[in-house]
C-alpha cells in the first residue's frame, strides 16, 4: 500500500483508510504492507533523520498503524531500502554513497558495500521502530540495482578497497570477467555477502526497541540467480535466522511457472533448518509490470499457495486490488 492511494489531506485520506480497512477486513485481509520510505528517499513517518515528503504535513504512518490496530491488522512498514534516487538529505550531502559504475557513471542507489550506507538505512528502521508500536520493518529493494545490467555492483575506489582488504581481489584490476575466473566469483560473493550483512546490522539494532521486532523481505523468484546477480540470498537469511518471513515476488499469470516458483520457495523456506517457524508468504500479482491478473488468475494462485502449506499470501498491490478481486476473496472465505 502507497500514502497516496489515500491522498495527502488528512480528513479525506482517514476516511478512505478506514473504509478500506474495513473493505480488507471483510474480504479477510490481515496483515498490511505500508510504504513508508520509497524509492525516491521520502519517507511517510515522524523522523529526525530521513526527508519527509512535502505533501503530507502530518503523520500520515502514525494515523494508518492507529486505525489498523484498531482493526487488529498487522502492519508492515515497507522500506525501499537502497534506492535513492531524489539524492535527498543525508544522501545529497554523501554523493560517494551512490554505486559508481566501471566508467564512474553513478546510479540512484546507494552502496550495501559501504558501512556507512547501511548504518544510515538501518537508522531508518530502527527510528521508525523505537517511535511506533510495530511489530515488523519490511524489507524491499534489499539488494543491488539489476539495471543497467546484471550484475551491477559499485567499482568506487573505497568498495574496491574494501573488497583488496578482505579477499585480496580489486575488481578493476580483473582481465576475465566471468565465472570462470576464481577472483571474479570472490567479487561476486564479497557483494552478496555485503547485503547479508545489512540484514544481520539490521536485526541487532532491532533489538535495541526493548520488543520483538520481526523482519519481512520482498525477494526475487529465483534464490541462485538472485545470489548471483543482485546480491539477495535469501535462502541464506532464512537458513540463519536472519529474516521472520520470506515474500517472494512470483508476479505471473502462467499458472505452472508459478506452481513451480511457489513450491520451490516454501520448499527452501521450509528446509533451512531453522525452529521458530520462518513464514513463507508468496506474492501475488495483483497489477505489475510483469503480468495483469483476474479474479480467477488470483483465486487460483492463492489455492495453490494453500495445497502447498505457504503461510499466506502477499497482494501486489492496493491500487490494483480493485473491487471485483476483494469480492473474489470475499466468496472464498464464505465457501
């Protein structure tokens, strides 16, 4: 869910919160995915560090998490985490935060690799949960940008420092780029595990809320590929507790393709050898940019999620979830 499917004037968007609320509650929807940083840097909460988007001059997070709670909603505060691309407060005053490329073109999006990158996003979380009552921080865009290319890592001469120090391989200096070069796969691995990292940060400063906050992550159908390509190996978070529930974005209509991705996700979400019980929450898309789905396309994506024991399934996303798919869940849950 995005602040302006609500709007920006507080009177109007409560009234729509709580009619859709209470519109969600009955199609029996329970848990909610709330932005509250996007991909510009804007964020939709009371913070002291972050840059508030100008539109909204009130708490338009603080009033949702009410009404929600109100309702016994869950809420998810949904982070877009390393993009940047309004270059906004602390980013605009840190420009070598942003991934330079192997010509030094810059990308709107800040560097996992460096420190100081995920101190200041794990502050974010870490605010937002020591100001509000959540339960949750959500994590999307957990991972390196797959644009221009995959994969698109940051060739700044501090990264390819970093990397000399801890695995002996500068990347600029590589001839062979390819997996058939041992010092390539270093590099690739060294950024993968930066991400990981990132997780790991985040769930030690989540302890400091004095509560249980769980952490949520929107991650890519295919756990090699991603490991690979944009650094997200979730298979690992799952598998070192590093993450409470896994929501892989399966965004199709084909409806093997997303049996397939769908048991395969449970199955590693399943098999990490954790106890606790990680949830496995496949995602289902709603309107993306990659498939426009119907009624009966969702009805039949989220019978599958059930036959194969997900814990639940993630919509994507409230402009798309129009009334003809909340009557289709409605039905559902009376039959």
């Amino acid at each position: 869910m995005h602040p302006r499917f609500f709007g920006t004037e507080r009177g109007p968007a409560l009234e729509k919160i709580r009619a859709t609320l209470d519109r969600y509650a009955a199609a029996g929807i329970d848990s909610l995915f709330m932005l509250v940083k996007d991909t510009s840097g804007h964020v939709y909460y009371r913070s002291g560090t972050g840059v508030p988007d100008p539109a909204y001059d009130w708490d338009f997070f603080g009033a949702f998490l009410d009404e929600a709670r109100a309702r016994r909603m869950t809420v998810h505060p949904w982070f877009c985490v390393f993009p940047e691309g309004g270059l906004l407060g602390e980013v605009r005053a840190h420009p070598e935060w942003l991934i330079a490329g192997r010509g030094g073109e810059l990308v709107r999006t800040v560097n996992p690799a460096l420190p100081e990158v995920r101190a200041y996003e794990v502050g974010l979380m870490a605010e937002l949960a020591a100001r509000y009552p959540v339960d949750w921080i959500h994590l999307d865009y957990i991972r390196f940008p797959c644009e221009p290319e995959e994969p698109y890592f940051s060739y700044d001469a501090r990264t390819r420092e970093l990397c000399k120090a801890e695995t002996g391989v500068d990347p600029l200096a590589l001839k062979a780029r390819d997996s058939g070069n041992p010092f390539w796969n270093a590099w690739l691995e060294w950024n993968r595990d930066q991400v990981t990292r990132f997780v790991a940060e985040l769930r030690t400063a989540l302890r400091a809320a004095g509560r249980p906050v769980r952490i949520s992550a929107a991650v890519f159908p295919d756990p090699a590929n991603a490991a690979v390509l944009i650094g997200q190996d979730w298979v690992r978070w799952a598998a070192e507790g590093l993450v409470d529930m896994l929501c892989p974005m399966l965004y199709t209509n084909d409806a093997a393709l997303f049996e397939a991705l769908a048991r395969r996700a449970t199955a590693l979400g399943r098999g990490g050898g954790r106890t606790g019980g990680l949830l496995v929450c496949p995602g289902i898309g709603i309107g993306t940019s990659h498939n426009q789905a119907t009624p009966e396309i969702m009805a039949a994506e989220v019978g599958v999620s059930r036959s194969l024991g997900a814990d639940g399934v993630v919509f994507f996303s409230s402009s798309s979830l129009t009334e003809p798919f909340l009557k289709a869940l409605e039905d559902a849950r009376r039959r």
